[in-house]
C-alpha cells in the first residue's frame, strides 16, 4: 500500500475541489447488502471529506450527491437518498459549525421534497456567514439544464433590453449559473474507475485535472483523498499555453 501523503508538503493545493462520487451499488452488491446501505456507507465517507479538505485547506469542496437523472431510480430509492441526506445533515451540522464551514446547495432547489428543502435551507442559512470553507451538496443537478437556465435569463433579460446580445460572452454564461462566485474546480475526482462525466461542471471542468480513482465510494477515505492532491501537485498546469506563455492568462 502507498504511504498517505503528508499535506504539508504537498507544493500546491487546488482552491476548488469536485468530486463524483460512484460506486456505493456495487460495493453494497458486493457484500450482499442493498443499494441502501452502499450510500449509508458513502455518506460516512463524505464526512472524511470534509475533515480531509479542511485539513488540507481546500477553500471549497463540491460533492455530486444527486443528478437530474437519478430521478429516474426507483422510487424507494430515492426515498432513501433524501432521508440520508436529511440524516447526515442532522449528524455532521455540528461540525460545520465547529470547522466554520459553509453550506451551500447547486441544482434544481425546487425538485427537492420540501422536507428535505426545509432541512437544507436551515442550515445553509445557520452557516451562510463562514467565509473561509464551503461545501456545495449538487443536488438534482444537471449541468445541461444549468447551462439551459442561463441561456434562457440571459435571452429574457435581452428581450427586455437589459442586456445586449452583442455583448453576450463567456463571462455572461459563466455569471448565469448556479453559483456564478464560486471559482471552477482546479480538480475533479471520480471513483470506481470510470471515464465518464456524467453531466457533472460540464462548464466549470473546462481546465480541471482528473483524477480516477479505481476504489468505490465508501471505500474512498482521507487516504485516497491525499493521494489524488498529491498527484495534482505533481502535475504541470498550462491551460493550454506553452511553457513560455504560461501564465499569461491563469496566473
Ligand atoms: C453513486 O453511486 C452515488 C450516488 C448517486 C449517491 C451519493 C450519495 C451519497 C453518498 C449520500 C450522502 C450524501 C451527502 C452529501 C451526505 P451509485 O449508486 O451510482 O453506484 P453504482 O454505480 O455502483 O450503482
């Protein structure tokens, strides 16, 4: 086994940190157990997380905890999702409160069961003065519907003339979506190996590292999250500029 990296002596550490989670069915399917406890098990390891990017002072860490397509799961399933959520919320609040870390939520708010929009919204009003860490839960997130909001608010505000076409460019999208303050992630993580985006940032991910990381979700601990910042902090960023011109444009 690789020894877990010390932090302190990583040479960089990304602002911004996304991760989807994968893989809490088959590590559940493997052991016999249902689907169920698979997330029960990667809820514990969300909270690892959160110790862990705090640790490494991670100014943000962004979880993709539920798609717009998940919808389409059986409804027990569903169900047991949004009582996980519920239930995790009402375990880790303290220690977002302990570690002065705020919560903020991405997607479609309004999809969400409003017992489970009530819960959220308490405490991402009780954190929402911590200035320092954020956790964003994506929840009923689709980055293709995100960038379709923003398409149409932007055509709306043209159509009432606040706004010129003319004058539409990225930043005018990027100032659209759900969190338009927030920096893009410098590192996407992705478990139990695959390749796939999954509608996740599909935006924000322009320039991002990717690290695979071939464990399950509820088997990805401190550890493994070490190991995937140290190989970021071993990479050579560029933004597609030449070694020469690097950093005339990302800094
Ligand atoms: C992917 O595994 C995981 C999810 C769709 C849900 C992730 C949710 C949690 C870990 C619950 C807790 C969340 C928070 C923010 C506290 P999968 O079911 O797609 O696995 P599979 O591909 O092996 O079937």
């Amino acid at each position: 086994m690789n020894p877990v990296p010390n932090i302190l002596s990583l040479k960089k550490v990304p602002r911004h940190v996304a991760v989807i989670m994968d893989g809490n069915g088959r590590w559940a399917k493997e052991r016999g157990l249902p689907r169920i406890e698979g997330h029960k098990e990667g809820a514990q390891s969300v909270r690892a997380l959160l110790r862990a990017a705090k640790k490494a002072n991670i100014e943000y860490l962004t979880v993709y905890a539920f798609s717009t397509e998940n919808w389409k799961r059986p409804p027990q399933e569903i169900k047991g999702l949004m009582q996980l959520l519920v239930d995790s919320l009402n375990a880790y609040e303290q220690e977002l409160h302990d570690n002065r870390i705020r919560l903020r939520v991405m997607g479609q708010f309004d999809r969400l069961p409003p017992p489970v929009r009530k819960r959220l919204q308490k405490t991402i009003d009780a954190t929402a003065h911590y200035a320092g860490h954020t956790f964003i839960v994506a929840l009923s997130y689709g980055a293709r519907t995100e960038i379709a909001e923003a398409a149409r608010q932007i055509a709306e505000k043209a159509k009432a003339g606040e706004l010129d076409p003319a004058t539409i460019d990225e930043r005018t999208v990027a100032e659209h979506l759900y969190l338009p303050d927030v920096p893009d992630p410098e590192l996407m993580i992705r478990t139990s190996g695959e390749l796939r985006l999954s509608n996740f940032m599909l935006w924000q991910l322009s320039y991002a590292e990717f690290h695979i990381a071939d464990t399950y979700w509820p088997d990805f601990r401190e550890e493994q999250f070490f190991q995937a910042l140290e190989a970021f902090s071993a990479r050579d960023r560029r933004y597609g500029a030449t070694k020469e011109t690097e950093g005339a444009n990302h800094g």
